[in-house]
C-alpha cells in the first residue's frame, strides 16, 4: 500500500509543471483577522485550495489562470497570474455589509472536500441563537446539531455519539483544556465575543488530532485589529464584558484582551451576611483572554496567547456568644493556559505551525468549622486539591506537494503532572482533661510522558475520487509502564458534481486519562486520573458512512450520516464507594474493562445564509454500555441515550437591524433505574450500652430492582426565542437582545422519585 501511495506522488509530481506554486494569506481588509476556511480557485487548471487555521493557502497557477478568493459575507476578489508580483500573497477581502465587524466562517463544498463529521457554526449566528439571559454559548450551539446531546437541562457539557463527556478534546488556540464550565455547567468558559473561529470533528478524525474518543472542539481567539483601535462594553444580566484591540504597530503589531464577569456575588454577599445571622454566601467567575499578534516579515508570523479562568464558591458563618463559633467552607477551580506559535513558510510550498505552552488546571476545595470555650480553640478542617500541570510542544507542518496531494506531518510532546486526589483532614480529640488533633493525610503525584507523531495525506486522482488517509503513533509513559496506539485514520470520498456524494471513513482513537465526577463535595468536583497498570486506556473504533448534497447555489445543504462506535477499557463508579478513603487506590473506587456500543443515523438540513437561515437536525440512536459486575453482566442503556433527537433552529431577519431567531428541541426520556417493587422487611437493632434484647422493627421498606435503566424518563422539549435590535453608529455598535427561555414553559423534568400512596388516598 506504501509503495502504491509513492509511486502515484511520483507521477503526479510530474504533472503540470508549467504551473508555479503561489502561496499567501486571507484576511479581513478593514480588522486585518485571519479569514479561516475561505475558498481559493484556479479558473483554468480548475485546482482550488482552503485557507487553515491561519488564513494560509497555497495552490498552483498557470500564466493564463485568475485566481478567485471568496468567502462568505465577503466580496469575491480576482487576481490575474500576470498581476502578481509578490509572494506571500496579502489577500485582503471587504466584507458585503456596512458593518464593520463581520465574523463568519466561509462556505465549504461538503459535496468537494475529504471531510465528514465537520460542523462549523459562524460566531455571528451564534450570537443571534435564543440562550439563558442572553449569554450565548458555543457549546450550548453545538448541542442543536445532530449527534450531540446535552447531559442536563442547560448545561454547556454534552456527549457526542454515545460518549462521555470526558471524550472531548477542547483545545483553546491549540492548548488542551480540562474542564469549560461555569456556574455548575450552565455556562462555558468560552466568552463568544473573544472567538474568531470554531470547528467539531465528531466522527472522521484527522490524524493530526488524538487523545480522546469522540470528539475534537478546536476553538480559536481573535487575532487583534492590526488596523485601528476597537473597544465594547457589554453589560448582561449574568456577565459583564470588556473588551479592547488595536494595533501596536500598525500591520505589524496587534494586541487583543478581553475579560468577562459574573457579578452576582457583589450582591449576595453583603446581602445574605446583613439579613441571615452574619452569613454570607456567594459565588463568581471570571474569564480574561489575551493574545499578541506580531508579523516581523512576509514569511513569519508569531502569536502569543493567554487565557485565564477561575469559578470560586462560599459559605461563611461567624456567631458571637459565649462562645465564638466560625464555619468556612470555600471551593475554587479553573484553567490557566498560555501559548507561543511560530509561523513559518519555506519556499512556496511548505509552511509550519510550531507551538509550545503550558497549562493548569486545579480544583480546591476547604472547610473549616472551629470553635472556643474559656481558654482553647478547637477546629475541625478538610481540604480537597485535585490539578493538572502541561507543558507541551507541537510541531506541525503543511507540505503543497502538488494541485492533487497535499500532506500534513508532525509530532506532539506533552510531559503531564498529575495531582489527582490530595485530602487533608484533621479534627480534635476533646478528653476531661486534654485535648489532642487527629489528623488524616492523603497525597498523590504522578507524571507521565506523551508523545505521538502523525502524517495525513489528502489525495485526488481522480476528479470525482478524493481520499484522505493519516497514521498516528502514540507513546504514554508512565513511572511504571508504557503504552504505545496505533491509530489507523481513512476516508474516502466520491463525488457526483450534478448529484451527491457519498464519503466512508474509519478512526481509531485512544484516550489516557480518566474522569471521576466527585459528588460528595459541596459541589461536584472533577478528578482527572492517568492510566495505570489496572486503568489501561479507552479505545474507540468509529465507522461512518455518509450521503451529502447541496443545492440553490450552494446555499442549502442536506447530510445524512451513519455510524457505528465501538469503546473498550471503560469504567464507572462502584456504588458507594468513598474515593477519599486514604487507605485505598482510587482504583477499587471503580468498576473497570467496561465496553460501550452506539450506533445512529444523523440527517441535517442548512441554509446557511438569506433573509432565513437556519437548521434542522434529527438523530436516530442508541448507546450501551456493559461491565461484568453491573446489572449482572447485562447490556444496559447508557443514562444519556436518546432514541429521538431533534432541533429546529431559525434566524429571520426581519430588517436589516432586526432579528427574530427561535429555537425547538425534543429529545427522548434518558434511562433511569428506578425500583420495581417495595417491601417490608424487619430491622434487627440492638442497644449496646443497656446490653438488652435486640429490637425489630416491622416497618423497615426495602427495594428492589431488576434492571438497570430500564425505565424512560417523559420526553424532553422546549420553544427559545429571541428578538435582536442593532444600531450602528460611527464610532460604536449598539445591540439589544431580548429573548425568552422555555417559551410555553414545559415542565421537564430533572430526576425522579418514588413515593407511596395509601388505598384510601386512590378512592
């Protein structure tokens, strides 16, 4: 099969070689931002390109070729070969509306490209989708496309065909986070107006991409306006946002920074310590986005970025008696990431992409409770610190090998430190006549050793034929053990102009980490735990088969897309098990080599843009999961499965400034396990101290169950809608939301529980 691939690049290589290799950058005229996705075409040797994460293309031209750049929401442009003169080409697009400020990803032929499993939603669309108190979100958005499901009523985290959501790569300007949520999940650290650029791979995984099983979320910031200067201020009913860009040097140097606040706590705190017996209570986040953009030359290019973010949580109680009595319990998490790339084009044909960065992620948790009598202090304290430190490198390189080939290699180093159960806890032994502290530690550090290198290959032999195929070889090191995955990637891709196309693909995956989702906190805590000798990494094989179609001038597009995942080395808590026993691994917290099973079928209808614009989505599925001491060996319904799943998403544009846009989703009652049948059975206790009889007790209920989640919860639904006013003047844009959420107000429901009812209560 190699030597087949090389001999076809070597007589392909051949080919047109009147054709000299033009590269360069898109970007927006007036901001200078990277336009990411524009298409780029050869009107005589027909040959196109699709510029990348960075604006950047390359493609061949003849001297009789006109190179066309378009992108959506932009003026075509035309460029003769014979007018030009320098390379890199500086592409600059002036965008169709009066609006300064338009942000949309370009249009893409689904029916042309090697691609499948691709969503890309415009931040500008984004914003105009009906949310909770009019904070916008991405990851909400992507939960109205198909095959993606929320995991509870408005919260940002989602599973994606039959995964967990631990299976989801998020990479923030290429650093991998760890956790994205705010506010208990109701809203993700990703502040919308700091984005320029967002892409899902939920299926056919570039090889350039690993270390999860389900899906990949890359998600870039703005650049900074190399133009002119540019600040807003949003004020929201959840989040107050700042936000300032410019130039340092004009064309050369930009600088962007935005931050955002979640201002509740400025109220609840005073409030609740002036009207509850002294107590306060509150809670905030915060997020800051920072990037740099430097152009020293025509060939190199730098940007650093940072991002910071931290949800912080209190309870504090102090009385003044006879004795002063003081209960403190706080929790803190977040993300710290910062990030340097390098830009650099060798000659017309090569350009590399070369990152490194370091990332922290940490959850704490503290409680103290203390007191006084005449003349001790006593006081019981607890502290939970659970985190991650990264430091990565990755090297990227994109090699224009010709008009039909082009090839993606490199490689990934990432030296992991984990911190994944830290417990402190201490408590005082009050004797008649001393007292002494009891104390409780448990502390755990690990580190291992990622590497993994990659080559993608996209390939077009034929005019209706395309294929791209990829290899990646990874290594985990650990203190104790090595694990090495091959990851085999393949798509192939027929294309029928006038009608359809249809694309298959294969990916495996491998993950090595593991989540435990902590509830016995004050809140939930997320614990990240690296692979070990009886933890050995989940897998995935992910099978796609798909038909695509686009019609009205490319303007509306029709997918319907099957699949079949297969996991392996999964696993789940034991039922009770405390995690913090200082005695114990975490591993026998767990039930391990569990297996999962989920298939579906995933239709989406898009018109992407008009005076309506909007989607429809409808997945068909089922998702299982099976571990040999769980429902007795059985196959069993995984809590997120939904058969039915259907969104209706629509943005009608009533004038120019004005915006109606409304939202409908239904989805299927997840699984539950609920008890089949009560009874009573007796309660033997005994009384110790009076050393008597043992005591029954007739009246005791027990349950019974049969299987796991095997009851359906009531089908889900609810009407979002929104109305949007836009005012531009000239040196500001004002922009009105109102918006309801849960329109004809359904009462879904959160979790069930059951009751008793006497005979007499049904008569």
């Amino acid at each position: 099969m190699t030597k087949y691939i090389f001999t076809i690049i070597l007589i392909t290589s051949f080919c047109n070689l009147k054709a000299q290799q033009i590269n360069g950058y898109v970007s927006d005229k007036i901001s200078g931002e990277s336009l990411i996705g524009a298409h780029v075409y050869a009107n005589q040797s027909k040959t196109f390109a699709v510029t990348n994460t960075f604006g950047f293309f390359s493609i061949p031209l003849q001297k009789n070729d006109t190179l066309i750049i378009s992108y959506v929401g932009y003026k075509k442009k035309e460029i003769p070969f014979a007018t030009i003169t320098k390379i890199p080409l500086q592409v600059k697009l002036i965008a169709e509306t009066s609006i300064n400020e338009v942000l949309v990803t370009a249009h893409k032929s689904i029916q042309e490209l090697p691609e499948m499993g691709l969503i890309s939603i415009p931040i500008q669309q984004l914003k105009s989708i009906p949310s909770i108190a009019g904070e916008s979100d991405i990851m909400k958005t992507l939960q109205l496309m198909p095959g993606i499901k929320p995991i509870g009523e408005g919260q940002s985290s989602f599973m994606v065909r039959g995964g967990s959501p631990d299976q989801n790569m998020i990479l923030l300007d290429n650093v991998p986070l760890y956790y994205v949520n705010h506010l208990g999940g109701f809203v993700s650290i990703f502040n919308t107006d700091a984005l320029s650029d967002v892409k899902m791979y939920k299926g056919a995984f570039p090889a350039r991409y690993g270390g999860r099983l389900s899906s990949v979320i890359n998600v870039n910031t703005k650049n900074g306006n190399l133009k002119k200067r540019h600040a807003s201020f949003t004020l929201g009913l959840i989040t107050t946002k700042l936000l300032f860009e410019g130039p340092i040097k004009k064309d050369t140097l930009s600088y962007f920074l935005s931050a955002r606040r979640f201002m509740y706590d400025i109220i609840s705190r005073p409030l609740t310590y002036f009207s509850n017996e002294k107590k306060q209570w509150g809670y905030t986040f915060y997020d800051v986005n920072a990037k740099i953009n430097y152009k020293p030359n025509k060939n190199n290019r730098l940007y650093l970025s940072f991002y910071t973010g931290n949800d912080k949580m209190l309870s504090k109680k102090k009385e003044n008696d006879d004795e002063e009595t003081l209960m403190n319990n706080t929790s803190k998490w977040g993300n710290l990431s910062t990030s340097l790339r390098w830009n650099h084009i060798y000659g017309s044909k090569l350009f590399s992409n070369i990152s490194l960065y370091y990332m922290h992620y940490k959850y704490n948790s503290a409680f103290e409770y203390s007191f006084k009598d005449e003349s001790n202090k006593y006081s019981t304290t607890s502290a939970l610190r659970s985190g991650i430190n990264d430091f990565g490198l990755n090297t990227d390189f994109e090699y224009y090998v010709h008009p039909k080939i082009s090839f993606q290699y490199g490689s990934n180093h990432i030296y992991h430190t984990y911190k994944p159960n830290n417990y402190e806890y201490s408590q005082p032994q009050i004797n008649q006549d001393s007292s002494t502290q009891i104390s409780s530690v448990n502390k755990q550090k690990s580190w291992a050793f990622e590497n993994s290198i990659y080559g993608e290959l996209k390939f077009y032999p034929l005019k209706y034929l395309s294929f791209n195929l990829g290899y990646r070889l990874t290594a985990f090191t650990t203190t104790t053990k090595t694990y090495i995955s091959k990851e085999p990637r393949a798509l192939i891709n027929v294309n029928f102009p006038k009608l359809f196309s249809i694309k298959a693909s294969y990916a495996r995956m491998s993950q090595y980490v593991h989540l435990l989702t902590y509830y016995g906190a004050s809140i939930p805590a997320d614990l990240w735990m690296p692979v070990t000798e009886t933890a050995p990494p989940q897998y995935s094989d992910i099978y796609s088969l798909g038909v695509y179609k686009e019609l009205l001038n490319n303007n509306v597009a029709i997918s319907i897309e099957g699949y079949y995942k297969k996991l392996s080395n999964l696993i789940d808590f034991k039922p009770g098990y405390n995690i913090f026993s200082s005695s114990q691994d975490w591993t026998n917290a767990i039930e391990q080599d569990g297996t999962g099973e989920s298939k579906g079928i995933e239709f989406l209808l898009q018109r992407k843009t008009g005076k309506l614009a909007g989607w429809l989505s409808y997945t068909l599925s089922e998702t299982t999961r099976q571990f040999a001491n769980i429902n007795n060996g059985k196959s069993y319904f995984y809590t997120y499965d939904a058969t039915h799943d259907i969104a209706i998403v629509g943005n009608y544009k009533i004038k120019d400034n004005l915006t109606f846009s409304a939202t409908w989703t239904y989805m299927t009652g997840r699984a539950i396990t609920i008890p089949n049948e009560y009874y009573e059975t007796p309660q033997v206790s005994f009384d110790y101290i009076a050393n008597s009889s043992p005591n029954i007790n007739h009246n005791y209920i027990a349950s019974s169950y049969e299987q796991k989640n095997s009851i359906r919860m009531a089908p889900y639904h609810r009407l979002d809608i929104s109305l949007t006013y836009k005012k531009h003047k000239k040196r500001s844009d004002r922009i009105l939301t109102v918006g309801v959420y849960n329109l004809y107000n359904r009462q879904n429901a959160v979790y069930y529980y059951v009751g008793t009812k006497d005979a007499e209560d049904e008569m």
